[in-house]
C-alpha cells in the first residue's frame, strides 16, 4: 500500500519585469525613450491568491508617463495596447496627484479573478520619458500585495535607466 505523503501548504510568489527599451532616432525631434514590457505575477506557492494589488515605483516620478490598460475607478482605460492582457485600474480615485507625489502607481484587476497555484498575470505597460529631463535615470520597481500577502513582496528585477 502507498501513503501519500502530505503536501505542505505555501503561499508565496514571484514578480518580475519583462522589456524592450526603445531608444530615439537621433533624427527625431521628440527625444524619448520608451519602455514597452510587462509586470508578470506567478503563483508559485499551493495555495490560491486573492484580490492582487500591485505598486510600481517611478523615480524620479516627474516626467515619467506610464501607460497600459489602465483606468480609475471612475474611468476607463486610457490606453489599449493590442494584446490580450486584462485590464487594470487605480485604487485611488486621485491617482494623478499621489503618483507625481510619490512615483507610486496602485494598480489592480478590472476583473478580480483568484490567482490559482502556478497561475500567472500580467500587467502590459508602457513607460515614456524625455531625453531632456533634469535627472538622467530612471528607476522602475514593482512590489505585488495580495489578501494572503499583505506586506508585499519586491519583484525579482527592477528597471535601471541611466542616460
């Protein structure tokens, strides 16, 4: 006779950025970069996840635009970016104002589905910043929150631009 050896119960997972930085052609009049990727969340534990929340830091936050399907909560999305990615939206009505603040965009699903064991989403995101901005880098951070995981954890990379 087999015994089934009990599998021990995890919640945990991983985050990580995937993208292509597009450089300017020196012939262009607008100068920007743009930075075309997107934020993949796994549940790489057994049990299921609830209700994702992510946090994408920007610094410097000033001058940097991120875009995506996003939207507010009172708004729909402000970009669509052709794939099959799922819609996301801010989780503070006055989002503009606290992400020029603190470089901090709060997203979640439009469609809060749970995140089952080895599942995966994504959050298809497009960055754009001048060549003529004041500070000469960019960092990109991203930190994912669920109900199971609220003090958040960091993704695996982060994004470093120095120009």
């Amino acid at each position: 006779m087999f015994w089934r050896k009990k599998v021990e119960e995890r919640i945990e997972c991983q985050s990580w950025f995937s993208y292509s930085v597009m450089l300017p052609n020196i012939e262009e009049d607008e100068q920007e970069v743009m930075i075309i990727g997107n934020y993949i969340i796994k549940n790489t534990g057994t049990e299921t996840l609830n209700k994702p929340i992510i946090c994408i830091r920007i610094t410097p936050p000033k001058d940097v635009r991120l875009g995506g399907k996003i939207g507010s909560i009172t708004h729909t999305a402000l970009m669509v970016d052709g794939s099959n990615s799922a819609a996301w939206e801010y989780i503070h009505n006055d989002w503009r104002e606290k992400s020029l603040e603190t470089g901090e965009h709060w997203l979640k699903p439009k469609v809060n589905a749970p995140l089952l064991s080895n599942e995966s989403i994504a959050f298809a995101y497009e960055l754009q910043f001048p060549l003529t901005q004041k500070e000469k880098y960019v960092n990109v951070e991203g930190f994912i929150y669920f109900d199971e995981i609220n003090q958040g954890l960091a993704s695996l990379n982060k994004m470093t631009i120095n120009f």
